[in-house]
C-alpha cells in the first residue's frame, strides 16, 4: 500500500518533515558548539548536518510558487496572509516568555515591526521578503530557457555563495561584488529558483546512479562545512559559524541534493506516509514552538547532565522535543484558531 501520489508532494512532505527536526538539532546542537571541549566536535558534526534546514524550507517555497501562474492579489493574500498571524503572534509570546530588562510593550512592538523578534523567527522576514518579490521572479522563471535557468543558477551559486567562500580561504578582503554590482545575484530568492528548477527536472523513476550522486553530493557538503569550521574555528582559536551560513556553499550544496533525493521518493508505505504527512503538516507549528519545548523539557528533566555523552545526547533530545512538539501542535491544531498561527 502506498499514498497517494500527487507530483512531488510526497517528497515534498519528507523533505519538509525532516528539515523541521533538523531545526531542532541545530538548535540543540549550538549550546555545545561555543567554547572548544571534549562537546565541541559531536555539535560540529550534528551541526554542519543540520544547517540545510532553512535552505530546504526556502528550496519547497520556490518549487511551491515559482511554477504555476497566479494572479498577484490572490497570491499575497494566500501567502503573506498565511505568513504575518504566527510572526505576530509568537513575536508578542517570545516577547513575553523572554522579557529583556527595561524594555517596554511599546519597545517590543516597534522590535516586530522593525524585524528584531526573538531569534528564531527571523525566518518569518526573510520568507515575507521572498513572497513580495516571486510573483515577479516567477514570471522571469517560467520565460526562461532551460540554459537561461541553469546560467541564472551558476550565477548566483558564484556571485552568492562561492565568492564568500573563496575569501577567508585566501585571506582576502578583496570582494569583487561590489565595484561589478553584482547585488542582482545576492540573498535567499536564488533558493526559490532552484527549488523550482530542481522539481521541475525530476523525474518519475530515478536511476541508482542519480541516487549515488545526490547523496556524495549531499554527504560531500556535510563534510565540507564540517571540515572548513573546524579548520577555521582552531586557526583563529575560537568556534567559528562562518561556513555554517545557510549561504554558505557547501551547505547550498548539501541542502540541493537533500532536496533532490526527497523528490526522487514518490510514494511510502501508507502508515510511514501517513505519518511524514502529519509532521509536514505540524512544521510550522513546531518551527514556532520548539525553543519552548527545549526550554520546559530541560527545566523538568535536565537531560543536558543526564546524558554524559554529547554524541547521544544531542539526537536523544532533538528527537524528544521534536516528538512533544509535533504532539502539541497536532492537538492545538484541532482548534480552528489556532490553524492560523500554526
């Protein structure tokens, strides 16, 4: 028995699903990643595994948006509309659960409009960014020639991602971006056109040596980002996050072929199906909730000194906060309110 097969929903479903438990890793994962130790190490590589969570919720919005047509009213209100509830909302709970010393309601107010709510939900700025400008970068997407989508992605690969990198390799400050105005080429919309592009060459069976490629491709930049940070983090004698961007190139690299394995899986056992269904369904919610969760389970059962090891540690609890978060937004979703900020 298998589920329904609707295109690439169900890979779209897998890759949603995982890339919200990667979330929580990452932030699992960061408290151990700040000061050099015997810890250090297990963070860098559940961290550098991790980093293509953003990238890949970014990759699923241009595969969603980019391709099919709609009038520009009807998208913004579908998907600003669908944005701006839980940004709001969780802004004024982050805000409350977290109160900063000597700010005020108004200081927090003017902090969301102006883009500085609490860590996490960054993520709710850059995607409303990306939603302002798709109507206008699908129209450019859906004219294109396949050489002209695959030019506009190696210019962007370049210009975004690999001229950061190529400048602390070569200890240069030197940024050619800047005196060429290159800015056409720099911020997360790239991701969306890849995401389109990536689900649009799919295919409905794919080969083994496809299935090969994309997972070198995917293990070869976990590897990368995670050999670079150490590399780096002990020249200067300190962790550094600079290869964990999520434009990183590596991580660009990994996030791309994590998406494109997700695509090649067109159906599931019908209860594993179910249940990837039901997570990709909750990821906004858990996306919003989870720095709560870690929060209240580590106040009750301190599982950061129960559990010696970092290694195990780290999946242990991602894994049980993932759990309990898709449990509470499953059942807060029953709620038809509360469908509209998670």
């Amino acid at each position: 028995m298998t589920v329904k097969e609707r295109d690439f929903s169900v890979g779209i479903d897998v890759a949603r699903a995982l890339a919200c438990l990667l979330v929580v890793v990452v932030h699992i994962s960061a408290t151990d990643f700040y000061a050099f130790g015997p810890r250090w190490w297990p963070a860098n590589f559940f961290d550098s595994i991790a980093r293509i969570a953003v990238p890949v919720f970014f990759l699923i919005s241009g595969a969603l948006v980019l391709v099919p047509e709609e009038p520009i009213g009807t998208f913004y209100k579908k998907r600003i509309g669908r944005v701006l509830p839980p940004l709001i909302v969780w802004s004024v709970v982050y805000a409350a659960v977290y109160r900063t010393p000597g700010v005020t309601p108004i200081d927090s107010l003017l902090n969301i409009i102006k883009g500085l709510s609490s860590g996490h939900l960054w993520y709710f700025y850059a995607i409303i960014g990306l939603y302002l400008s798709a109507p206008f970068l699908g129209k450019i997407y859906r004219a294109s020639s396949l050489l002209e989508k695959r030019l506009f992605l190696l210019f962007w690969v370049f210009v975004n991602c690999g001229v950061p990198l190529f400048r602390p390799l070569l200890d240069s400050y030197y940024d050619p971006r800047a005196p060429y105005h290159l800015q056409m080429f720099i911020g997360y919309f790239g991701f969306l056109f890849m995401g389109a592009y990536l689900s649009e060459r799919s295919v409905q069976k794919s080969s083994s040596l496809e299935v090969a490629s994309y997972l070198f491709l995917f293990v070869f930049g976990c590897a990368m980002t995670m050999w670079l940070t150490y590399t780096f983090s002990f020249r200067v004698g300190q962790p550094v996050q600079t290869f964990y961007g999520y434009l990183s190139l590596f991580v660009v690299v990994a996030a791309a072929a994590f998406f494109k394995l997700s695509l090649m899986i067109m159906a599931l056992p019908k209860n594993i199906g179910k249940i990837i269904a039901l997570v990709s369904s909750c990821s906004l919610g858990v996306y919003c909730i989870h720095p709560l969760v870690i929060d209240g389970i580590e106040s009750l059962f301190a599982l950061e000194h129960r559990i010696s090891s970092t290694w195990f540690k780290i999946p242990i609890v991602a894994f049980i906060v993932f759990v309990v978060s898709v449990v509470i937004v499953y059942f807060a979703r029953k709620m038809a309110f509360m469908r509209r900020i998670i």
